[in-house]
C-alpha cells in the first residue's frame, strides 16, 4: 500500500478551492489519563511520594510545558486495596512497582484485565540482567508496557503521555490529520530513554511552536496538536503501524535488531528501513544501533544513524530529530554544496522569504516534503495538506509553486487572524493581522462588539462568498482598561479630574501626562502594518452594552498618515491622552449621573484602527459609510419591522451618525427608496455634503473638539477626486429626469443605483445577512456601523467597525390607539418608537411654533439645556416637543442638543410644521440612546393625513411653570399617561385625568 497521499497537481489559481478552515483543535485529546493506580510496596511508595515527590513533580513539569490536568495519583500496597479501588474509583491507568522476588503482581495483573480490559497496566522496575531474566520467565500477558525506572519524573510524563497518544492517535489523526512518529525498540532499557528523551523534546517543541498562536487560550489548544508517539516493539507491530498512519508521519526512529517473524532478526531495521522507502521515498528515518558498523546499512537507505553507545547519544537523537522531523528552524540549502541560504524561524518569515528563495533550493525542498513537514510539525494541518499535493514535477517555473506558497501562507494566517483576540506581538504583527490586544484586561464595549463580529465572520462563511466584495473587519489593536488604569494612577490624574474644571483643562492635563513608555515599539510596529490614517477610538466599559449603550458620549479622533515615525507616535499619544480626557468631560459627567452611574467606576479602553477609504490627494474617505438596524420602526410599502433599516452616505461615517441626510433603505426592499421616487425628492432630500480626513493636518495640540480635522466638502469635491464613479446617478436638467449611472456634466445624486438596483456589488444581500445574523447570534435586535470601499466595477470590501445592542421594552401593548378620541388627548403619533405604559410624568416641555425660526435653533438648544439640568436635579421627566430633528448637527434641519442636554425627557417629538417637514433621525447616536433608555419617540406631521396630532393649543391655555420666547414648560398636578404600542407604531400621550 502506498502511504503517501495521490498528490494532484495545484495551479496558484486553484488556491481558492482550498477554502481553509480553523484546525478543530478542541476535538483532540479528548480521552485523557486522569487517575493513576499506583500498586508498589510501603518503601517504593515512601520512594515516590517522600523522596522523589512524584506528583509534585509531574504536576511541575505538566505547568513547564503548559500541559493542562495532570492526573492523580493514588497508591496501594495490597490485593485488597487494588480490588477496593476498582470497585469505587474509576482508573485509565494502572503502574506497577512489582518486587521481583515473587510473581504476585503479575498473576494480579492478569486478573485485573479479565475484569477490565481496557486498562493499561505499566510495570516500572529498577533494570539489570538479573531483573531481565526474571521478566523472562514470568507472563507478562497481563503487562500493557515494561520501564526501566531510575526515579525520573521524565519517565512518569513519558509513560502517561504513551497511554494518552495510543488512545487518541486514531481519531486525531482522522479528525486534523495530526502527524505521529514511530520508535520502534524491543530493548526496554532504550525504549524507557527515548521515550524521555523524546516527549521532553516533541513536548517541548510544540510549546515554542504554539507561540505561533494568537492568544494563551489557542496556544493551549494547539499543543493538542502536537505528534503523536507510538512505540513498536518488533518488525509486524512497526508494519502495522506504518500502514495506519504512514500518511500521517513525521519520520521513523528504528534500532537495527529486533524481533521479526517471531525470531531475533539483527538486520530488522535495515529490512523495515527498505520497506518503508518503498512507500515512501522521502520520510526522514533515524537508524539507531550499539554496532557502529551498521552505519553502512543506514547509508543504503538513506537513513541518518545515531551510535547509541556514543556518550552524546541523547544530544544526538535530539539533534537527529530536530533536523530531519520539520522541528526547529527550516533551512534553507544549496542542494548541490548543502550550503544554508536562510534560516527561516517562523511563519511570517517564511511568507516574506517565500520568494527570495531559488529555484534549485524551492525543488529540492518542496519535492521531499520538507514544507509540509514544517507545517504538520507546528499543527499547521491546512496548509501543510495542501503543500504535500503539490507534485513539482508538473510545473513548468517554479515562480508557480513559488506565488501558491505565499497564496497559501497568506489566506491561512488572514483566516487565522480573522474572529480571534490575538496577543500583541511585535515580531508578528503586519499587514495580514487582525484584531490584537496591548494589555490584560477589557477591551470595552466597542471592542467587545468588535471581536464578535470577526468571530460571527469566521463562523459563518456565507458572508465571504464574493471573492470581489468580501467581509471583513478593519485592522485593530486595543489598548484594554488596565493600560488606563496604569495611565491614571502613575500620573496621579484622579484627584484632579474629580474637580470642577472646564473640558479644555481636563484635556490639557492628560495631554501633559505620560503614557507608558514601553508602547512607543508597539505603535511604530502597527504603523508599519497601517501604513494609512488611524483612528482612536473610545472603548470604555459602559460603551455598548447590553443594557445601556453608551453611543457617541466619548471622543474619536482621527490622525492622517506621515512619514515621520515620532510625529506618528506623538499624534497618537496625544489622540489616546484626548480619548481618556473625554470620560470626565462635563457632558459625561451629566450623562453619568443621568445613568445612575459612577464616573470613577468607568474605565476606558482605545481602539487603534486603521481607517477605511482611500486616499485622494489631500482628502480621505470611504466610498460608503452608514448604519444599519435589524429593526425598522419606519416600515413603508411592503416593509416589515423585521426587514431591518440602512442609511447610509458618502464619506466618512460620522456624517450618517450625526444625524446628516444619507439614503434610507431596507435591505430587502433595495429598489424602493423613498427618497428616489420622485424627480423633487431626490434632488431634495439625498446627500450633497460628505466628511473627510483632511491629510494635511497633523494638529500641534489636539483640542477638546474631536471633529477638528475633518472637512465637510460638497459633491463637486468627491466629483473632482472621480469618487462618484460607481455610486452617483445624474440629473439632466433639459429632460427633467435623473439617469442612472454616472456621466459628464448635471448635477450628481448620490442614489448607489449601480449598487442596490444593479447588483455590482451584493451589499444589500450582505446587509440582511450580517442584521439576522448578528440579531440572533446577540440574542436582540442590533446595530452596526459599516464602510463600503470601491476600487473599480469588479473589487470592493464590506468592513464592520462597530456592533451594538438595541434595548427595547418588553412591554408590549395590544390596545388599538387609533380609537382613542382626540379631544383626550395632547399627541398622537402613527410613527411611534418605543413599548409600553408610563404614568409617572407630569410635565411638557415644548418649543412654541407660533414664531418658530430655525435660524434660532442653537439659542433654543441652550434654553432646553438649563431647563434639564433642573430636571436632573429634582429626578423628574418631561415630554419634549420640537419641530426639526432633535440632536441634529446641523441646526438648519433640526435643534442642536446633545443627549445630556434632554437626558429627562421621558418621550420626545419630531413635530413637523407646514413648512418644515420632518424625516425621523433615525441611524444616529443620538436615536441610539433615545432607544437605549426606552424613551418613547414620535413623529409628527400634522398638516399631513395620518401624520398624527399634537394639541398646542391645549398646552398653550394652561399656566405656564417657566417661559422664554423660544419655549414653554406646562405642569400638571395629574400625571400624564403615555402608551406606545410598538407593534403597530402608534403612541399616544393622554391629557391629564382622561
């Protein structure tokens, strides 16, 4: 039988077939030795116990090579004891220490695997010709394995490890593909000192080799990974285990003379040595023998020989191992001459020596396996599959096997890297990195959701199976919570930020601070994998949770890209300084006391992340940015809630999140956009301003403003930069209609038609499949920031930057409002967000529309500020009714405030006037938080059939508790009943005592 796989030959363009996936690592070693019956007399067990300490050192030597549950040991002296613990307690290994005057143990043995079979049973003893010839004449029938035992622990790990590999060994080797190594020595002396010798090096190995893991969790995982050892003690138990396994193995260890066909054969080695090569030409085989002459033998079969007379013998098999086995670093030789051209340590050094290597020397190599035999010895199964089916023989260049090896390398550390928290680590961070971590603890909110979506990417393939438009996360590192911890206790912040200063000098006094010195080299190392802008992100504790989002309360700031490293590493120290500063900003802290939270509870962690987009000379942006939701509380046509809601725009994210207009649509209703249905809308309501990253401001001084270098430009910049190529339609001004698609001269209308209506990329289709699965991989409705980037017609990339959770009431109400009639109530709205019934408000704060000005939106937006600040003293709420978007950046379309500044308000209303209509500001911060705190949200158009109703008038004849020329607050002595039912979307809010 041929042992080695039918290799077929692979082009680099097939590398797309080999869709690699995770090792399953969890699913190895899964039958374990966890107790061991010691039988052995008082003095042989004081011996261990006492003397030698036997499970103090197999527990030391288990947390030296990272090895997890070493097992227990229980001894006992007599055949009473034995069979007593048999019989209560369960055992998956049973060591003997027989005294070698009388056969009892032997005889007990026997009995022991009449009644439990599938117990290995190990007889340790002290070795000489004397104990030999006893072992000789007694029946072993009942003896798994016989050791020579001097009182090393060494032994003792070797032994559980042997019992664990045989165990395994089947299933392992079938589930991943996990690689073995044969030792194949009748003489128990040898046998008990290679196999020492042996785990300690293979144990030892796969620890350093698991350092090529991301985190310490994987690394425990991979050293399941590792090869197994089996042991053969005559020339048909090694054939029989070759046949099984063969395909799987590292290399052969062989003494020349053992039994072979029931007879004493000197030469068995030689004989299993030419048995294998024709099977396998290029498996690595260690011929070790007590004659030196044999040597010649080793020679003819090209095997390497080892004199186990030789005093350096251990050092020897060691040395034999790591060269030939794939242990150790890959050399890289001269065929002709045996020269070394590279040393090669790790994967990504062989990714960046891949193509330097030469012809000959890539031949010579790849044609014995010996790249594959790097990657089986690391438990790298995918990759290493894949390279033992390269046949070099078919290639005409080798720049063919060449460019596939560094395709592989490349697609298996991008699926490496993808859904997984890596540890920061200088030598392996680069450009095909993830997501790593600087620190031990959190990483926050925003960096919980973060890591989520990479590990929903990775768990479902789905989302990449556009090999032009794929999935994926942003390059991050995080600098978890104890990084700021460590930042504010060293530079004694804490007492001074508790005072009464303005956010200019909070700033001030962080950006005076020193950050930890040691991240100077871990920064230079992400610059080098960025190589583009950054952004510094918050990611605090509270950001983002479960139950109460902090959205868009902290800074993000964003740095351009320059050459001069130490202007990049000041730039960012200042932008992280800025981001800690902002936790204790007054509008935190107002937002902190409005949570019934405490600022000195909160703790921040930073995001480092490269920013999506291009560069176009000094601008830079993303082709597509937006926001989506699983739930749409706007349904239109033949929307369901369920359906989920985009909009998005232009440029960077923060034009969407701010409340700007983008285009708004459902995923799976991508042709029925509202704002395109007619000539006046799309001209009216889409997008004519975007942001971008101005590239020419590298700031001296980072202020409290965290928007300072960004640029709010018009289309006829993105025009200019050929950005609107694939994702603007065009409006001819003679024919009076908007043509699809981009073309000289009109005005351009940002309608992504080329996208949603015409399928050049699946967006849409990738926007409902993130929404339900991160819905129901969350446990609740979601929303996710992403960014689009479009090189041309044929390449694109979908990135994820943020993940949060919607927290809805679960108090639902059945009542059907719309029967409520309008004399009992002050408002009605048909497009209501929230659930549920609220009877504890008694007042309403409302702008006065009689000589509503927009023009007067940021003096309004200050009037509304103090007047809650009054009600966050008293712990009292309001509903707050206003014309425009509430929370708008933009004070033309709505009233400036921050969520602090109406953290009361209890309900709060968009209330269109005739000639200033309202669209909800649906996909921002600002909307996030309203959800977040269960405030109810209505729209109203009153002038507009089923608009809803808002009773002004009521309102305006009661007393007024407080009034300015802008807004009037009315109390009332009963309290107002508001009811929302969420599921038709309709809210009402009651007069008082009705």
């Amino acid at each position: 039988m041929k042992s080695d796989i039918s290799k077929s030959v692979i082009k680099t363009h097939d590398i797309r077939q080999f869709q690699f996936r995770d090792t399953p690592f969890v699913k190895l070693m899964n039958r374990r030795i966890y107790n061991i019956l010691m039988i052995a007399s008082r003095y042989d067990m004081f011996i261990l116990q006492d003397d030698g300490r036997v499970e103090e050192q197999i527990f030391n030597e288990y947390a030296s090579l990272n090895l997890r549950y070493p097992p227990l040991f229980t001894q006992v002296s007599t055949r009473k004891e034995v069979m007593n613990e048999l019989k209560t307690n369960r055992y998956e290994l049973i060591i003997c220490m027989p005294n070698m005057d009388n056969s009892e143990v032997f005889e007990m043995a026997k009995n022991i695997k009449a009644d439990h079979p599938h117990i290995p049973i190990v007889v340790l003893t002290p070795f000489s010709k004397s104990v030999s010839k006893t072992l000789e004449k007694e029946d072993l029938s009942g003896i798994d394995y016989v050791f020579s035992w001097l009182g090393d622990a060494d032994l003792l790990l070797a032994i559980i490890k042997l019992i664990e590999d045989r165990m395994n060994v089947e299933n392992d080797v079938k589930t991943v593909g996990v690689q073995t190594i044969m030792l194949v020595e009748d003489s128990v002396r040898f046998y008990s000192s290679e196999l020492s010798l042996l785990y300690k090096f293979v144990l030892f190995e796969s620890k350093e080799f698991s350092r090529e893991a991301l985190n310490e969790h994987q690394r425990m995982l991979r050293m399941r990974g590792r090869p197994k050892i089996l042991l053969a003690r005559s020339y048909e138990e090694a054939v029989d285990l070759y046949r099984k396994y063969g395909n799987n193995m590292l290399g052969v260890i062989s003494d020349m003379s053992f039994n072979h066909e029931g007879e004493k054969d000197k030469l068995a080695g030689k004989k299993l040595g030419e048995w294998i090569r024709n099977h396998d030409k290029y498996i690595p085989i260690i011929l070790a023998s007590s004659e030196s002459e044999n040597k010649k033998y080793a020679v003819e079969i090209d095997a390497s020989f080892i004199d186990k007379n030789s005093k350096t013998f251990p050092y020897d098999l060691r040395k034999a191992i790591k060269e030939n086995f794939g242990f150790g670093d890959f050399i890289i030789v001269n065929p002709h001459t045996q020269e070394e051209i590279f040393r090669i340590k790790n994967l990504k050094e062989l990714q960046n020596t891949i193509r330097q290597i030469p012809d000959d020397s890539l031949y010579f190599h790849l044609s014995r396996n010996h790249f594959s035999r790097f990657f089986y010895s690391r438990a790298m199964f995918p990759v290493a599959e894949m390279l033992k089916r390269i046949d070099v023989s078919e290639y005409e260049s080798m720049d063919e096997a060449r460019e596939l090896i560094y395709d592989a390398i490349v697609q298996y550390r991008r699926m490496k890297n993808t859904g997984v928290v890596a540890i920061f680590d200088r030598d392996r961070f680069d450009q095909f990195s993830n997501f790593a971590r600087i620190g031990e603890d959190s990483l926050g909110g925003k960096g919980r959701g973060l890591a989520f979506m990479g590990s929903m990417v990775k768990m479902h393939p789905e989302f990449n199976a556009y090999d032009n438009f794929p999935v994926l996360i942003p390059r991050t590192v995080v600098l978890c919570t104890d990084i700021f911890d460590e930042f504010m206790e060293t530079n004694q912040l804490y007492p001074q930020v508790m005072l009464d200063l303005s956010d200019e000098e909070i700033l001030k006094l962080f950006l005076n601070a020193k950050l930890p010195e040691r991240l100077v080299n871990d920064f230079l190392v992400f610059f080098d994998a960025i190589n583009g802008p950054i952004a510094i992100r918050s990611s605090s504790l509270l950001e983002d949770s479960r139950y109460q989002p902090f959205a868009g309360i902290y800074s993000t700031y964003m740095i351009p890209f320059v050459d001069d490293k130490q202007e990049m590493v000041r730039m960012i120290s200042d932008g992280i300084k800025a981001v800690y500063a902002s936790v204790f900003y007054k509008d935190t802290k107002a937002y902190m006391a409005a949570t019934r939270n405490f600022i000195d509870q909160e703790k921040m962690a930073i995001l480092l992340q490269e920013v999506v987009g291009t560069q176009y000379g000094s601008h830079f942006y993303p082709t597509i940015s937006g926001v989506a939701r699983s739930i749409n509380y706007y349904p239109i046509g033949n929307e369901k809630p369920e359906d989920g809601i985009v909009n998005m725009g232009l440029g960077l994210g923060k034009y969407i999140v701010d409340g700007n207009v983008g285009l708004r649509f459902s995923p799976l209703h991508a042709s029925n956009i509202l704002q395109l249905s007619t000539l006046e809308m799309a001209l009216k309501e889409t997008q004519t301003r975007f942001y971008a990253l101005d590239m020419n401001n590298a700031v001296k001084e980072f202020p409290v403003d965290d928007s300072f270098n960004l640029l709010k430009l018009g289309l006829k910049e993105a025009e200019n930069d050929g950005a609107l190529r694939y994702i603007a339609s065009t409006y001819d001004p003679m024919d009076q209609i908007i043509r699809e698609g981009y073309y000289p001269g009109g005005r351009k209308v940002i309608s992504f038609s080329h996208i949603l209506q015409h399928g050049m990329f699946p967006l849409a289709e990738i926007l409902d499949n993130v929404l339900k699965v991160g819905q129901r991989e969350m446990g609740r409705p979601v929303e996710i920031e992403f960014a689009v980037n479009v090189k041309n017609q044929k390449e694109g990339a979908f990135y994820l930057l943020q993940i949060r959770p919607i927290v809805d009431s679960r108090e639902m109400v059945s009542e059907d409002l719309s029967k409520i009639e309008k004399k009992e109530m002050i408002l009605y709205s048909e497009s209501a967000l929230g659930n549920g019934i609220s009877n504890d408000v008694y007042d309403v704060v409302y702008v006065k529309t009689e000589s509503y000005n927009a023009a007067n939106n940021s003096l309004v937006a200050r009037e509304i500020e103090k007047l809650n600040k009054t009600f966050s003293e008293s712990d009292r709420n309001y509903i707050l009714v206003g014309p425009g978007r509430w929370g708008s950046s933009d004070p033309w379309l709505g009233i400036p405030v921050k969520w602090p500044h109406i953290s009361q308000a209890r309900v709060i209303v968009e209330s269109g006037l005739e000639n200033y209509r309202v669209e909800p500001s649906q996909g921002t911060h600002f909307f996030q938080n309203l959800t977040s705190f269960g405030v109810g949200y209505f729209t109203i158009n009153p002038f507009l059939k089923d608009g809803g109703f808002f009773d002004e008038a009521f309102l305006n004849a009661q007393p007024a508790a407080y009034e300015t020329d802008f807004i009037r607050h009315v109390h009332f002595d009963s309290s107002l009943t508001i009811i929302i039912n969420g599921k038709k979307k309709t809210g009402v809010v009651l007069k008082p005592g009705e």
